[in-house]
C-alpha cells in the first residue's frame, strides 16, 4: 500500500517548541517498519520553524514573514537532517523535497513533482515532503500542510492519507473542553455539521487544528483515497493505519471520484476571481453537464486573466471552479451576449466543461 503520512508540528515538538527526540523516533522507526513490510511511504512533515526557533535562540514564534522565514531556512536543514539520521539507523534512505501548493498550480510543476517523488519511491526511498517555507508567503501565516498532504496524497496515487495530530482523533466536540466528548470512528461524508465541530488551530506550536486536518481529508476523499486523522503517540498507529486496523477517525474515499485534472482545477489551484452566472447557466452547468457560455454571464468580479483559475457564483454562492478562457476584461465586453453575437476570434466557452468542476 502506497500511504502518505502527515505530521504535524505539535506532533514532534515539546511544550517549548523544540524538537522532541523521542516522539521522532517513534514514528520514524514506524514508518521504517512499514517499509519493511512492503508498503510504500511518503512523509510530510511540519516543523521547520519550530526546529528554528530554539537554534536561533527564540522563545517565541516571530509575527513577521520575513523573520519566519529566516527560522524556516535555519530549521529545516536541522529537522530533515535528524529525520534522516533516525530512519538511517534502520537501513531507511530519506530524500527531502520541498514544495508549496504553488507548485501544484502550474501543470509542468506538477508532473516534475509526481515523477521525482515516484522515482524516489521506485529507489526505496522515503521523501520526506515540506512546505518551501523559506520562499512561501500565504502558506507560512495558514499552515498549509494538511492540504499539501492532501494534494501529494493524489500526486502520488496514495491508497492511504494518515494525518498525525496531538489528539486522537475528531471528536463530537473540543475534548479539551467537554468532558462529554467522543471519539467519531468513522465519517462517511465531510459535511457542515462536521466543520462546525472541529474548531479551529490545535496549538500555538502548530497551525492547522482539526479544521484543517478535514478540509485535507475533503479533498483527499475526492480522488479516492481514504483518510485517517489519529494520535500520534498512539502507540503503532503508523502500523494499525497501513494494516487496516481500527484507529483513531477514519474518513471513507468517495466512490465518484474526481480526475487528476479537474483535482488540480478545484484544489490546487487558487480562484483568481469570479464569474456571477443566471439561473439558467446554472442548471446547464451542474444538471447537463455543458460548458459555460458568455450568454450566462452576469458579471465578473477581479482581474484575471485567460488560463486563470475562477470561481462560478449563482445566487451569491460559488458552485463551480475552473479555467477561464477569457480574461476579465474581455469577458466583461461580451458578458449577456450569445455565441453568435461574439466577435469573431473570441473562443465561444468561457470555461469549457473539460476545465471545470462541480463544488461538492
């Protein structure tokens, strides 16, 4: 089994912020086992400015991205470099590969990505995957390792995404608060109600919290791969995940699965602006499957360009993604009109049904 395990930065930190040795050994020497055993692993790791901050003698995380960057450049030698240390003494090679979800907006990037990190795994290597900290800029302030693991996940044809965290899984409610709590086995689908009771950040040592361990999991689920968000201290959770064992909140892979492409469109891929479409290109959209048109067009808000990534918005509610084919202000010269009406040149879709994607 291919899996993509996710740690976070809570995870492998004491307290104080520090790297905390023996929790990594725990889970290398895990991940090492599993190789062992013929599955194939992929880590991504949290942890970079954590393992910064006590080198450069910090007490505290920096609020500025230039500074967190400067921590992120310091730590994530010191971090790759213990992780590689512990799953060498099990006869394990590591390889880094640094990435921001940047690179999975842009399609070369992508494919570069996918071929390095499967030969890595075709040579009996374990990457090691992280945010490119030290160059990213939005990705350091949200925390956005959950979501790349999410994205590898799919990159990599992973049957498994196990996300680490400092619980033991989702919880009807914050158990730190509710005594009352339970554990949730098992999630059918990501919904609402489900978002509402993960809260927010787990602990100032990291920056994603439950929230964002099930906005990975929603997407991981759309290219079918399951999920499993459970404790890290559990004791062989690495090895109960990848065996199929009961552990902390399992999250089940949907049936009708996206592609790799339209993946990409909906995930990978930051909106750049709006589209606001009528009723009617609605229902041409999500019930009849065709490609949006300008005639369906009722105005556009940014400045995007052709080849863009946008929104579809109807009632005030985006419902759709995808590439446009025009640029803002070319769309906006011909927004209301229909397709014969266009000057000639003018591609007749504003999105093609082949790039775009039904929210779910």
């Amino acid at each position: 089994m291919r899996t993509v395990v996710k740690i976070g930065t809570s995870s492998i930190t004491t307290e104080r912020g520090e790297l905390d040795d023996a929790r990594l050994v725990k889970l290398c020497a895990e991940i090492a086992q599993a190789r062992r055993g013929g599955h194939e692993v992929v880590v991504v790791c949290s942890g970079a400015i954590a393992a910064g901050l006590p080198a450069l003698g910090l007490d505290a995380r920096p609020a500025d991205i230039g500074t967190l960057q400067a921590v992120a450049a310091v730590g994530q030698p010191l971090l790759m470099e213990r992780i590689g240390a512990i799953l060498g003494e099990h006869g394990v090679v590591a390889g880094q590969v640094l990435l921001t979800p940047h690179d999975f907006g842009h399609r070369t990037q992508y494919l570069h990505a996918r071929d390095t990190i499967g030969r890595l795994v075709d040579l009996q290597v374990v990457p090691v995957v992280n945010e490119n900290d030290t160059v990213a800029d939005d990705e350091i302030r949200y925390g956005d390792n959950d979501r790349l693991a999410a994205l590898v996940s799919h990159l990599v044809g992973a049957e498994l995404l196990l996300l680490l965290t400092d619980t033991a899984g989702l919880f009807t409610a914050d158990p730190r608060l509710d005594e009352r709590a339970s554990l949730i086995e098992e999630i059918v689908e990501v919904d609402e109600a489900l978002e509402s009771v993960a809260g927010g950040a787990g602990t100032v040592r990291g920056s994603g919290g439950m929230a964002s361990k099930l906005a990975a999991a929603k997407i991981a689920v759309w290219s079918g791969v399951r999920v499993v968000i459970a404790g890290a201290d559990a004791p062989g959770v690495v090895l109960d995940a990848v065996a199929g064992r009961p552990v902390g909140t399992a999250v089940r892979p949907r049936t009708d699965r996206l592609s790799s492409r339209k993946l990409w469109i909906a995930f990978a891929r930051a909106a750049a602006g709006r589209i606001v479409v009528d009723g009617g290109a609605r229902r041409a959209l999500t019930e009849q499957g065709r490609s949006l048109l300008p005639a369906g067009v009722l105005s556009v808000d940014g400045d995007f360009d052709a080849e863009d990534a946008v929104e579809v918005v109807a009632d005030g509610e985006p419902f759709a993604k995808g590439i446009a084919r025009f640029s803002a202000s070319a769309l906006r010269d011909v927004a209301g009109r229909r397709t014969s009406e266009l000057p000639e040149g003018l591609p007749h879709e504003v999105v093609h049904r082949d790039d775009l994607v039904v929210l779910p």
